[in-house]
C-alpha cells in the first residue's frame, strides 16, 4: 500500500465566471480531504484566477482554441499529466473536450455528470457520475453536488474565493492611485446583459454627489472600445481605467475597489471572490443561479425579460436590464459608505 497523498485533479473547461463558481467545490475538497494534494486543470487564459489559493497544489494551464483541438500543443501536457498517476479525477464542466481528457489522463476514479448529449460514449470516459439534479439552483451548489459522487458534504459557506498576487500590488496602486473607488464594469461578454450607458452616466452625476470617486473598465476588444468612446461623449471627463491585458494585474487592481458594479459577467465573480463589495445589476440572465454569494454582495433585478435565451443581444423593444434606473442603483450604493476604509 502506498503512503504517498492521494492525488487528486479536477478540471474546468468552461468560461471565467463558471470557473470562479467552482471554488467553494475545490474548497470543500481540500476541507474533507486535508492531507491530498489537488491538482486543477483549467485553459490557459483563466489559469490566473487559480495561481494563488493556498490549497491548491498545482495548476495546470492547458492551451486551447475554440472549436478546435491541437493534439501537437497538448500532447506534452497530456503526458506530463499522466506521469502525476492521479488517483482520482472529477470534470465539473463534464463536456466533450473534459470527458475526453479526464479518460486520456487516466486516473483510477474518474468523476462526471450523468447527462445525455456530446459525442457518442462520452458519459463512459467517467467511470462514476452523479445525476444532475431536478431543478438547477445556484451555480456553486451544483458543483458542490458533484462532489456527492465521493460522499463530500456541502461546505459551510458557497462563497466563491480567489487571492490576487500581493507583487503585483505596487503595480496596482499606479493604475489606481486613490484607494475606496466605485469601480463600474460597463461591457460585457452578452451584450445584452450590459447596463445602457445613459443610465452609467445619470449614475454618475448621482455616485459623485454622494462622495464617490468614480472610474470605469471595461475588457478589451473593438465593441468594448466603441463603448467606452461613447461614454465619454455622454459623459467627457469620466475616469477611465487604463486597459489590463494581464489578468493578475486586473485582479490586483480589482482588489482596491471600494464596491465594483456591473452585470452579469466574469469580473462580477471576480470581485466576489476577491471579498470585494459589489452590486450586479441583472436582466436576461437568473440571479438565482448566477448571482453572487455572500453578505457583501446586493442585486438588482430589471424588469421581466422577454429575449431569446439563446441570442447574444436583447430581442425585445424594452431591454429588460434597462428597468433598473440609476436612482434605484443609487440607493443600493448608499448602503456603502463612500471612501470607507
């Protein structure tokens, strides 16, 4: 019998919220299982998000392009991989791409939802599953319940956790010199989850009369830039954060902000896990599966939604996200003390 740890690899193959989301699981099965070393997969752009939290004993950032898969960028990963002979898998995503690399990996136990589509066999690349359950809740918890599969029990808490790197934090504080800002994410990845830029600059006006110094970010991409153009036409003079392409660092200045604010997006679950207070403001997407978790966090809901769930921008004559006026956005701020420390 061997008495090294057992060795333990979960995978993440999904987008950068859904990857935040899953934390409280990685958390919950480093709490039941304290002397394994875990080990986490994820695609190279997110693996930022990872590189600091303290229970985890290595990240393993894959190389990806969507819609494809590049056997010659991978295979030197793969087999580095299997050379780790981990006990035990679990593939919280559960896709095609994860149930082939979770049977390419080769551990003994291999985790995954029970769930009919994808590609002919894939729900065999698992040789354990756990049904899905009837209703879908919140994100977190059902990650939690794939844990189920190996009689892990829900963590205390559902709040997401990650650390931004403290060697970044001089950085940080040049791009963002004045400490307890409102941070306002203006786009995001769904155009029609983003909040219309007249009701961002009527907010404004309402954020500084009320002692808060106000800057705006956005991601980059041409769609992201326009808006932030037109924002300044509605609003010259707003404070801008300069662009971040390295994700670390964005973390890094994120973790300055007094209260972040946006959508339904990534840097929402950011900001949450970072402990960072924030308000998201949702339209066409559930709150009651997305929405952050925790006492510090509120939510704002628009009005009834009529898009097509499918569809990247609203389809309706009335955006639903846009029933959430400034002056209710307003109010939700004054629960935060303005520069509080």
């Amino acid at each position: 019998m061997s008495l090294r740890p057992e060795k333990i690899l979960a995978l993440q193959f999904k987008y950068f919220g859904d990857a935040v989301l899953m934390t409280p699981a990685l958390r919950a099965l480093h709490t039941h299982l304290p002397q394994a070393h875990i080990h986490l997969l994820v695609p190279e752009e997110i693996a930022p998000l990872f590189l600091h939290l303290p229970w985890l004993a290595r990240v393993w950032p894959m190389p990806r392009r969507r819609g494809r898969a590049s056997l010659r960028e991978t295979w030197p990963l793969l087999r580095a991989l299997r050379r780790e002979h981990f006990d035990r898998s679990v593939d919280f995503a559960s896709n095609d791409r994860g149930a082939i690399l979770s049977r390419i990996i080769g551990s003994r136990q291999r985790l995954g939802w029970d769930e009919p589509g994808g590609f002919l066999g894939r729900r065999f690349c698992y040789n354990q599953r756990v049904a899905p359950g009837e209703k879908p809740g919140h994100e977190s918890a059902r990650f939690v319940r794939l844990l189920s599969g190996w009689q892990i029990p829900p963590p205390p808490s559902l709040e997401p956790e990650i650390h931004a790197d403290t060697a970044l934090a001089g950085k940080a504080n040049e791009l963002l010199p004045q400490t307890r800002v409102l941070l306002c994410h203006i786009a995001c990845s769904m155009p029609k989850n983003e909040w219309p830029l007249p009701h961002w600059a009527a907010f404004h006006q309402l954020a500084v009369a009320a002692g808060w110094p106000v800057v705006f970010t956005t991601p980059r991409g041409a769609r992201e830039a326009a808006r932030v153009t037109e924002l300044q036409r509605l609003l010259p003079g707003a404070r801008i954060l300069p662009q971040i392409n390295d994700l670390q660092l964005f973390l890094a200045v994120l973790a300055r902000a007094g209260v972040f604010i946006s959508g339904d997006t990534g840097p929402m679950h950011f900001a949450a896990g970072l402990g960072v207070p924030a308000i998201s403001l949702f339209g066409p997407s559930s709150p009651t599966r997305w929405a952050p978790i925790g006492p510090r966090h509120q939510i704002l809901v628009g009005g009834l939604c009529g898009c097509d769930g499918n569809s990247t921008v609203c389809t309706t004559p009335r955006h639903c996200i846009a029933e959430i006026s400034p002056g209710q956005l307003a109010a939700a701020l004054e629960k935060f003390p303005a520069g509080r420390s």
